[in-house]
C-alpha cells in the first residue's frame, strides 16, 4: 500500500468500490504530460523547512517539493526519451493584477523568481510552456487546440499542489474528453493529508493515480503499442 493511501479510512474505501468509483482507465494512441506550476514560488528554494519556503513565497510547500523533484524529472526524462509533448503551466503573474489569484488568497505572487523552474526540470525550447490564470490549465487558455493540434487523447499529470491546480486540471482534462492518469509520486502539496484525500479522490472519479514505476511500464507499453 502506498503511503498516501494509508491515511485513507477503509470505510470509505470499502464504501466507494460499492459505489462502482475505483475504477480502472487504459491510456489511448496518443500521450502527453502536463507539468503543472512546478515554478519556485509554489516550492521554495532546496533545503528551507515548510515555515521558511512559505516566508519565501506564501505559496510553496517546502520540503515535499523536493522530495518529488527528482521523481518528476525521471518523468519528464520519460517522455522525452519517447518523444512526446510535454506542457508546461505557470502562473501568469502580469494578468493575476486584473483578473485575481488562482484562489481566494490575496498574497501577492509578484516576487522574484516566482515563475523560475528548478534547474532539474527545466523545460526544453521543444516543450510548451504555458501560462494560466487560474487553477485549470484549461481554464480560458489554448491548451485544448495544442493537445488537438499534436493529436493527444490521453494525459499524464504532475506537479503541484495536488490538491488545487493538478486537481482543477485533472478534472476538466476528463471533462474535456481525455484520459486521464495522475502519478502520484510526482505531485506534490504543502499538506499531506490534502495530498492523500485528494489523490484517492481524483483516482475514485477523474483519473487513473498511478506510480511512477506503473507510469513508466504503461508508456513503454503505449511505445510498443503505437509502433504496431
């Protein structure tokens, strides 16, 4: 049992696979990754407590951003050894002065280095990246006409917070008609028990969670499959 699935009371999981919620998703022809705002502000830099990250930026979840850092660039590394689009999202910090936070917090994001990504999973010029202005990379923004454009039915998520943008994202990815798959090794939030209930919930009606190990075995499988 992965650890996040432990702090989920058995009831509730007896109850949903009663409910017929649980179940299994197959990827489709096509994938694509989306890192979601794995940008310095919503991490904090290496090595700070969760106090100190949040004194830096009030949106960083400190030590558990670089507990999955490597991991999401063993994912990204996936994908590119594949040859697939990977997104990038970060905050568009110029048009949040008109239009409002992602939340309804009133912190003030505009500090430097907010939107700077970690060296290790710095995108590439052949990668998209994207900025939103809300909690969805979908919300008001071209995402869909790139996914249609390079021909993708089936996502891959990852990045932070799990519990705000990688949800809000899951969740109009599969309204958008996409399959969805959630690794959860590679998400990252400042509370853990938001990571562990919103991770069982996303696997209980909007995506596939998955590990980082299931990921890699289904897109080599997905490799084998799209080249027959």
């Amino acid at each position: 049992m992965r650890d996040w699935m432990k702090l989920i009371p058995p009831e509730d999981l007896r109850n949903y696979r009663k409910g017929g919620f649980l179940g299994d998703m197959r990827p489709g022809k096509r994938a694509a990754l989306i890192v979601v705002d794995v940008t310095m502000g919503f991490c904090g830099s290496e090595g700070l407590s969760l106090e100190d990250a949040i004194a830096q930026y009030p949106t960083a979840c400190g030590p558990a951003s670089w507990v999955a850092m490597p991991r999401i660039a063993g994912l990204i590394g996936l994908f590119r050894d594949l040859d697939l689009p990977i997104v990038y999202s970060l905050a568009d910090l110029h048009d949040a002065q008109w239009t409002g936070n992602a939340t309804k917090s009133n912190a003030s994001l505009r500090r430097e280095g907010f939107n700077d990504f970690p060296s290790v999973i710095a995108p590439r010029p052949q990668d998209w990246v994207m900025s939103k202005e809300k909690a969805s990379a979908f919300f008001h923004t071209p995402l869909t006409i790139y996914l249609t454009r390079q021909g993708v039915d089936t996502l891959v998520f990852c990045g932070v917070s799990t519990s705000g943008c990688v949800r809000a994202t899951v969740v109009d990815g599969l309204s958008n008609g996409y399959r969805t798959f959630v690794v959860d090794e590679c998400c990252f939030d400042r509370s853990e028990f938001a990571h562990a209930a919103n991770l069982f919930d996303m696997n209980a009606k909007y995506a596939a969670v998955i590990s980082l190990d299931e990921a890699r075995a289904m897109m080599r499988g997905h490799e084998r499959a799209a080249a027959e």
